[in-house]
C-alpha cells in the first residue's frame, strides 16, 4: 500500500562536496532539499506519494544521465529515473534516494521520408503528437496527454491505434541506453539485441532510454469521441459494446467507461476510434452511434492529437490515485454484471472505471516476440479510483480491491506493468519472465535499477 505517512527508509549519507561534484558534472541542475523549488520538482501525478530523495538530477542531455548513474552508483545511493512522473506507483521518487529526472529533455527529430521520429524520454504524449502530426504522421501511444513517452512505451503501450498499428512497444526501432555501469548503448534488432527485445515490455529494468527511435504511420485525422449512455442501460450497452468490439475491423478501436457526470449521475460511454478513410468510419460507427440512443453524441472528425486528450479531465494530477487492472479472459455476462454491481457502490464520484480493447495488430505479435506476454487479451478492466481527501484513503481502497477480487474469476492473472501496484512481477511479464532475469543479469547484475516492477537478477548481492 502506498501512503504518505509510509516509514521513511535509510540510505547513505553523501556530504555537499560530493554532491558539488555532481553538481560539477552536469549540463542541467542539481536540485537539493534546501532548494525553494525542491518540492515542487519532487512531486509526481499521485498526491499519496510523498517521498523526498536525497537530490534530484534534471538532466540536460544523455552526458547528464551518464553522471547521474556513475554517482548514484558510487554512493550507493537508490536509484529512481523519472520521465513524466505519472506512474501511481510512485516508483520515480524514493526516500533518501537520487533522482534522475529526465522531463526536461524534450527533444525530437522527426524524418517523415523515412516515416521516423528520434524522441527523447522528457516527452509527454501529447506534446510527441503535437510535433509528429505536423507532418501527418503519428506512433501509437496511450489515452492520456499528460502520460511520459517513455514510461507507457517501456510498459507495452495501449492505446486508441493499437489494432491498426499495435502497442508502442511494436513501434520501438531503437534506443539509446544508459546501463548500470554508465555505458551508452544502442539497442536494435542488430545490436544489443537481447537489450532491445527486453526494453519493449521489460519497463525500466535495464537501463535508462535517452533517445527513442519510433516507427510513425500517416494518420491525418480521426473519427472519435464519447457516446454517453445512462447508468440504467449499462448492462444492454456493455454486451452490444463487447460485441461490437469483437466484429471490429482494425481501424476501429473501442474502448467503454464508467464515469459520472457534472451533474452526478453516473453514466457508461463507448469511445470509438476510428483510423482509416473517414467516409468508410461514417459507415462502420453509424450503428454504435445508433444504439439506445445515447444521450450524448460526441463523435466527430478530429485530429488524433486531440483524441489523446479526450479522458485527461477525468485523470487529473494531484489527486489521490490507487489503481488496480485486471486482463480479461473474456468480457462474459457475468463479468459485466460483476462489474456493474461493483460500480454502482463505487465511494468517490471521481472515480472511473475502463474497458480497454486490444486487437489487430497488437494480438498478431507472438507473446515471446517482445518482453510483453499477455498478446491474447482483448479487454481489460482499469480501475482508477481517485478522490481528494486522505481521510477516504482506506474506504477507496478497499473498493478498489474488493472490485480487483471480483473479477479475479474472469481474468488471466497476468498484469499490465503500467498499472501494476501491488502485482508480483511473474503477472507482469509472465513466460518471458526466466528470460528477463537472464538479460537482467547481463546488464545489471547487482539490482540498480530496482525501484520498479522488479526483475531481480539471480548474481544481486
């Protein structure tokens, strides 16, 4: 459980002259807990994270991460990398620890002859979009604008493209990496191999990604939005949504919600994203647009840019987030049933609750193709409980939970590593797991790069 009055763990202790010689080193800053800007700077998406490292490293370019590693290394110091700081685990940040912190580093390349963008890791989704789609062109990517590159392309990378053009791991070409030692390698089909097929679903076990080399698809526009439904009709419009979905062709991705409006009814959207030629989605959509009807069409034309925000204001920083995601064997009656029951009780108004489609492209990659196993997935639940006040902490919780349980008989057991909290990582990366350990003992064989989803190295002292 992760909470801000959680037991503050001991670590080394580095005087000012060593910490003057990092200082030295770097091209960017070097932020300590007497500087006015340090709480700020140490603060990440999830409210219930409160934790304060010994310092923080604001890299300036891959010569920085370098730095940053070789002291941390030095000093014995733990080690946490942040990008864009969204993950609720909080695994950014750590009491007594240095942190890396890549989120000014916010350069892009995009080559739209060969259909290629170099990124570095300080991104947010929204802001590579913005960039690759002025030349028409985008990679798939999450749902959310205010996520990090590198963290959701680490993890696997669902999103609204995913039976087009799969997850963002499929997308990955290359990668320039820090290792635990401070070299910096570059990870391809050709080189570093091992290190290559490892980054895309192993999350930040291996090293650090200071450049990624992405695959891009021309994609000028969209056909997308919400279609809201009131909470009565749930039940009808989850089994139409489930089986829309399964009739989907792969332009079409469908993902459904539980949400409650601004005027506190609760409701269940269904979220289209269509990707191929406009006239021909007007076709494919017009049923779904047609079903109950809804009470609110909001599917239109739009940039894919855009589509990327359409659920930012149901996930906002600073509040109090616990998550929990289950992958489904299938979206059978009693697992809508389940979960509607399950929602109908749900404690904050904040709160939602998705059901995520994978398909396509994304379920045509072998499970051992990438480090990501779970390919045969095509829904999943994702509980965002959210609320304001840390008095409620336990109550909403303990919902989440009680929900995770409840559909425990429907699910595969496997994790989404984005999402994973309280999850072991054997559900996290599943039959690649033997194989991860084997590559983790190459390239960090005393455990560095720890605070994460775990990949002990068998040779860890």
């Amino acid at each position: 459980m992760i909470h801000s009055e959680q037991v503050r763990t001991s670590a080394p202790v580095v005087d000012d002259g060593d910490l003057g010689e990092l200082r030295s080193r770097l091209r960017g800053a070097l932020v300590l807990p007497r500087d006015p800007e340090f709480d700020a700077t140490r603060q990440v998406f999830n409210a219930m994270i409160d934790r304060r490292p010994v310092a923080i490293a604001r890299c300036a370019d891959t010569a920085d991460v370098v730095a940053a590693v070789d002291f941390g290394r030095s000093n014995g110091l733990p080690i946490t990398v942040r990008s864009g700081g969204h993950g609720v685990a909080g695994h950014c940040v750590h009491d007594g620890g240095l942190m890396i912190d890549l989120s000014t580093m916010k350069g892009i390349q995009v080559d739209p002859d060969r259909r290629v963008a170099h990124a570095q890791p300080g991104l947010r989704l929204g802001e590579f979009i913005l960039a690759t789609e002025q030349f028409g062109l985008v990679s798939p990517t999450g749902t959310v604008s205010d996520t990090g590159l590198a963290g959701l392309t680490l993890g696997a990378g669902y999103g609204w493209l995913n039976g087009k053009y799969g997850l963002a791991i499929d997308n990955v070409l290359g990668a320039e990496v820090v290792t635990a030692d401070g070299q910096v390698l570059h990870a391809t089909t050709d080189e570093n191999p091992d290190l290559f097929w490892a980054l895309r679903g192993g999350s930040g076990n291996f090293g650090i990604v200071t450049m990624f080399e992405l695959r891009l698809h021309p994609v000028p526009q969209v056909l997308g939005g919400m279609l809201i439904h009131p909470f009565p009709r749930a039940g009808e419009g989850l089994r139409f949504y489930r089986d829309t979905a399964a009739a989907a062709p792969d332009e079409l991705t469908l993902y459904a919600g539980f949400v409650t409006t601004p005027d506190g009814h609760q409701a269940v959207a269904i979220i289209p994203c269509w990707c191929g030629p406009l006239e021909e989605g007007e076709r494919v959509l017009a049923p779904i647009r047609a079903f109950g009807p809804p009470i609110a069409d909001l599917v239109r034309p739009m940039p894919y840019s855009t589509m990327n925000t359409l659920t930012d204001e149901a996930a906002p920083p600073g509040l109090r987030h616990y998550w929990k995601q289950s992958l489904l064997r299938g979206l059978t009656d009693d697992a809508i049933d389940t979960i509607i029951d399950h929602v109908a009780r749900v404690p904050s108004p904040r709160t939602v609750v998705l059901i995520e489609h994978v398909h396509g492209a994304a379920q045509r990659v072998a499970p051992t193709a990438t480090a990501f196993p779970h390919r045969d997935t095509s829904h999943s639940v994702v509980m965002l409980s959210m609320w304001d006040d840390a008095a409620h902490d336990a109550t909403n919780i303990g919902w989440t939970r009680e929900l995770a349980t409840a559909v425990r008989p429907f699910a595969t057991g496997g994790a989404y590593v984005n999402a994973a909290l309280d999850e072991k990582p054997g559900a996290a990366f599943g039959v690649n797991y033997e194989r991860l350990v084997t590559i983790k003992n190459r390239y960090d064989p005393t455990n560095l790069f720890r605070h994460n989803t775990n990949i002990a190295p068998t040779t860890a002292s």
